[in-house]
C-alpha cells in the first residue's frame, strides 16, 4: 500500500500546469504541419500551392476571376496571380487589423463562414492562406483594388511591416508570392512542374471558361502551359477517351441547379470494358465517391431500363440490365458545387450530404430522359451495349458455378499453387507474384514462411484491357490471384478483406518481365484499384549484376539509369593485385539460388522495393488504354517518344 502512495506521489510531481503549453497564433501550425497540409513530404510541399489556388478559384466560382497564373520562380518560389476583386484591405472588425493581414494570420478566417462572401467554396476551413504562410520562409501579398496597389510581406507567418500603399493602378485581383520553409519541409522544398500542371488542367476542365496557366522560370527547366475549355467536364470526358473507340461522338452534357446545389454531369460511352467515374465536390476529387455518385448511378440504372422498355429493346419478361451492365465501358464526370460540403471517408474524399442523392438523381434523371428520347440512334446503341454486358455477365455467372462443380468445392477456397504464409496478421503479409517455375521454386525456398507467401505464375497473364469479364474470369492465373487476395472481384470487390497488405510483383529484369509486369498492373488498375489507392502494390526490385570474387559475390547492382557506371565503380572497390573480379548478369530471377534471392530481393532489412501509386486517375486511365488497348498508332507514338528513357539491358 505504501509503495502505491509513493508512486501516485512521483507523478503529480511530475505532471503539474507549467507542462501545459498554449500555442499562439500560427505557432501551433509549425509545431504540428501534418494536422493541416497531410505531411511535410513533397504531397504536403504541393498542397501550399493548391492552398493558394483554391482561393483564386473560390473568386472564379463566384464569377469574379476569368485567369489564374502560377509561376514557379527561379528561386523555386511560388506566385499566384488572379484577377478577381481582391482581398478586402479595410480593417476587419473583431482583430481590428486590415483583413487581407486577418486571412494570412488568424486560423479559420475568410469569407467562407457564411458572412457572404463566397456562396460555394473549394477551401473548406479557412486555414488555406495562414496555413501556407506559417509554412513559408517568406510570403508576400499584393493586393490590386480600389486603384490602388496594397503590399504585405511576413515571415514565417509573422507580420513584417504594416500594410502600405505601394502605387496606383487599373487592375484588379490578388497576388500571392511563397517560399517554403526548409526548416519545415526537410525531405524536399523542389516543386515538381508536371504535378502541379495536372492538377491545374484538372481545375480548368472543371471550371468551364476558366482561363489557368502555369510557368516554370528555373533555369534549365522553363516551361510554359496554359489550360483553357469551353466544353468544361465534357472536354474532360473526351480527354480520359482521347484514345479509345468511342460509340458516338459527342459526349452527353446535363446540368442543372436546385436548393441552391448545381449538378453538372457529362458521359460518353467507349467500346472498352471498363467503366472510368471521376467525382468531384466544390473542384474537390472526391476518390471514394459519395452521395453524387450514389444519384448518378442510380438514375443511370433507372433511365436506361425504363427507356428500353418503353421502346420494346427489352422486354416485359426479360430482367432488367443492372448498374454493372448499363456502366460497361462508361466514362463520366460528376461535378457538383455545394454551399456547405461535408466530406468524410478514410481520406475524407467521400461526399457525405445526404440531400445529395435526391437532387442529382432527379436533375440528372430528367436531363438524360430528354436526351434519350431526343436522340433515338444514340439512345439504341447505349441500350444494345448494356444488353451485350448483361449477356457477357451471366456468361461469367456461369463460367464461376462451373468452376465450383468441377472441383466440388467454393471458388474462395485458396489455389494449389500458391505457398501461404502462416500469420494471419494482413498488416504484416506478403504475396509475391512470381514468374516462372524456377523463380518461383527458389522464392518458396528463400522466403520467410511466416509472413510472405509466393504465386507462381506461368508466362503472360490475359491483357485485360481487350477481354470481358467471362473471358477473365475464365483465366486460371487471374482467378488464382483474386482467391489468393481474399478480396473478390467486380461489384463483390472488399479490400477490407485483404489477405495480404503486400503485393509485390516480383518478374525478371527482361522485356518479357516488363511486359509481364505491366499486364499484371493493367489488371491491378482495372479490377483492384482499391489495393492500389490502399498502397498495397509493390514491384520487387531485383539485382542486375553482381560483382563476385572467386566464387564469392561481393555486391550486387540494382538496374537504373547509372546501373553501368555503379558496376565499373564496384569492380574498382574489389580489384586487388591478386585478385580480378568477375560480373555475373541478372537475366532472370531463376538464375539465382533461393539465399541469393532473399538476401538481395525479398529480405525486408536488405531489399529495395519501388511503391505503386495513382496521382492522377484520368491519366493513368489514358495511359493504360493506350499502351495495352486496340489502337496501335498512340502507343507507338508513345514508343517512339519514350524510347530514349529505357535503361532495360535487352
């Protein structure tokens, strides 16, 4: 009893009110930046920009800015130029000071609170420009208004001098200048140009009429380029299709507006297999979908079966098409602008206004009805495509109760060929998906049975960029991947059900490797995004070369763009008088023993392993159509273009 006392007595001593800190101002923003940028990595580095941005384009929804500039500086500083009215100088009454000083260093000031200012606003809480001026070094404002040139400049969120009146002029609009703190971001303060060019592209095309340009002045890398569509989404459809077989021309376009939520929508159907719906909310890409995409699928469904059996494409007695069927080979674009948003989700990317549902369901429900019937040719082959889906659906209905008789047992059960690991623990799994018998005998030997498990696979899976789902999932290494994952397929698809956390693609460092690895990718990205988006999927990164001495390997060389000066710098280290060393070339993971596999590829102390990710899914949609899909002209264009970054030793 006495030694709990004392105890007890130890702690109040140690925890008392002078350890309680209160962080003023912007200090608790540079104490704690992950809370309000995600990271101090380059995600977080690129999202001051877009902090900046979205205030510019706040002024565009509200119908006051047409041109937004971004520059990145010679220094790799950033500036935003807009010319929209200007944020307000005259003195903001509760801080007493000038508001353009209150946005930049009070947390969750702005016109977006409901004073007026802004009716529908991409920047959801206010922090966006004090939030990037307690990140920066050294920011500045220009403020063009009333005639006059107002200036500001802080540092490191601090007020440097009071707002003045620097000149006169005829402009209107605002003018943000940063520079990142390094003390705050320590892995990188280089902003990457392509980055920020796609997420600007992405604002034009949902910003119809919105002009955005973005220049890069660093010497070496000056660049320039300038965003502009009239069309809006419907420019954005037709980008994500720009190189597949369309089944008409045009993309469809509706809009409309209600309870003061407007709802833009514009879809164009392909002869592909795969469907491509990219949501956003007030410019803000809601990756998880949401209430918007909940409307939209629904009144999909509905319209297209109630016109098919209005005019006799279907009929009374045959079962309506189902989401699945009617969504084959769809692209669409979803944009709503809500007053007041509400995201939640894992990232918080996911739309969750209730009332969502209904407005789109019934705005974009009687838009695409009077197109239907307005435009009976088109309205035929987007019912014949739904019907051909459906068809191909129960066809790979089939084909799985096939395979469940044929072996007596359910499809879930796991595949012969696949070496489990016998933890259960799927944060700490991995599957390696190995190519070729003798690879993967030697992974199965060389591997740590307790938590990575190995999938053989023989040759080049099925290119599921030209197959339907029954052709798929007729494929015997296609089917055993799903079951090893655990995590089913098509509308079934769970990847809270995932087996492993892991997946490493692990294939020979040849062409037929890539190629190999690259159709693997194809049906990750198509048929199992979610493990993607989740940071599941790795590539393995074997050795190309390894530098022995006797019969004793002294190092191994990873392949890379200076993989041959690194080997002529490894034959120096190991040259000595009396002995001369020899290379011994990588062709293919069967050339090495199952010690040399783990100690080089697979043991998690040694191993190098390069993370798949999806920064843009428009993009990444366009590329893996044109590189595994029907047209031949764009992909060898892509070639041709590309064949000088190739570093494969063929």
């Amino acid at each position: 009893m006495t030694e709990e006392k004392t105890h007890f007595e130890d702690l109040s001593q140690e925890y008392d009110a002078s350890q309680i800190q209160v962080l003023e101002g912007l200090e608790a923003v540079r104490m704690r930046p992950g809370m309000y940028i995600g990271s101090t990595s380059k995600e977080g580095l690129h999202h001051l920009v877009w902090e900046i941005v979205d205030n510019s384009i706040d002024e565009a929804l509200a119908g006051f800015a047409t041109h937004i500039e971004v520059f990145i500086e010679a220094d790799n500083s950033i500036t935003v130029v807009d010319d929209g009215r200007g944020i307000p100088v005259d003195i903001q009454e509760k801080t007493g000071r000038p508001a353009v000083e209150t946005v930049f260093t009070v947390l969750h000031a702005g016109g977006k609170f409901g004073g007026g200012g802004y009716k529908v606003s991409g920047g959801l809480h206010g922090v966006g420009s004090s939030v990037v001026n307690a990140l920066s070094e050294q920011l500045d404002v220009s403020v063009h208004k009333n005639g006059q040139i107002y200036f500001q400049e802080y540092h490191r969120g601090l007020v440097a001098a009071d707002l003045a009146v620097i000149g006169e002029t005829d402009q209107h609009g605002t003018t943000v200048h940063f520079t990142p703190d390094s003390e705050i971001f320590t892995e990188t303060t280089e902003f990457d140009f392509d980055k920020l060019a796609k997420r600007i592209q992405e604002l034009a095309f949902l910003n119809r009429g919105l002009k955005i340009s973005i220049t890069d002045k660093r010497a070496g890398l000056e660049q320039e380029r300038e965003f502009y569509y009239e069309g809006g989404i419907s420019s954005y459809v037709e980008f994500i299709n720009e190189n597949k077989e369309t089944v008409f021309e045009t993309p469809i376009y509706t809009e409309g507006e209600l309870d003061g939520i407007a709802v833009e929508v514009s879809m164009q159907y392909t002869a592909s297999y795969h469907e491509t719906i990219m949501s956003f909310a007030n410019n803000i890409h809601t990756h998880e979908g949401g209430t918007h995409e909940q409307g939209f699928r629904t009144a999909l469904t509905r319209v297209i079966n109630d016109y098919a059996k209005k005019n006799k494409l279907l009929k009374e007695n045959e079962d309506n098409l189902t989401g699945e069927d009617v969504r084959e080979g769809l692209t669409a674009v979803i944009s709503v602008k809500h007053p007041n948003p509400q995201f939640e989700g894992q990232t918080k990317t996911k739309l969750g206004n209730s009332e969502v549902v209904k407005i789109t369901n019934r705005l974009f429900s009687e838009a695409f009805s009077r197109f239907l019937l307005e435009n009976p040719q088109t309205a035929k082959k987007i019912v014949e495509k739904g019907i051909l889906a459906s068809k191909a659906r129960i066809a790979a209905k089939r084909a799985r109760e096939v395979t469940r008789r044929k072996s007596g047992l359910e499809i879930s059960n796991l595949p012969g060929k696949l070496a489990d690991c016998s933890s259960n623990d799927a944060s700490q799994n991995e599957l390696f998906i190995v190519e070729g018998d003798s690879a993967g005998g030697s992974a199965k030997s060389g591997r740590n049975r307790e938590f990575q498990a190995i999938l053989p696979i023989r040759g080049k899976i099925l290119n599921v960029e030209k197959a339907s789902m029954d052709k798929i999932l007729a494929n015997e290494e296609i089917r055993s991947l799903f079951t090893a994952m655990g995590t089913g397929f098509g509308a079934d698809f769970d990847v809270t059900k995932a087996r492993y956390q892991k997946l490493v693609i692990m294939t020979d460092a040849d062409v037929d490797g890539a190629h190999i690895r690259t159709l693997l990718l194809t049906l990750i990205y198509r048929f199992m995004r979610p493990v993607l988006e989740a940071g599941y999927v790795y590539i393995a990164q074997p050795p190309i070369y390894g530098v022995k001495v006797g019969s004793e390997i002294k190092e191994y060389i990873q392949p890379g763009s200076d993989q041959e000066e690194e080997l002529q710098q490894a034959l120096e280290r190991h040259s000595s008088g009396r002995s001369k060393p020899t290379v011994q070339r990588y062709k293919g993971l069967g050339e090495m023993d199952d010690h040399q596999l783990w100690e080089t590829t697979m043991d998690p102390n040694n191993r190098l392993m390069a993370r798949v990710s999806v920064d843009d899914a428009a993009e990444a949609d366009r590329i893996f159509d044109m590189l595994m899909g029907d047209r031949v002209d764009p992909r060898r264009e892509f070639i041709e273009e590309n064949a000088v970054y190739s570093t494969l030793d063929i």
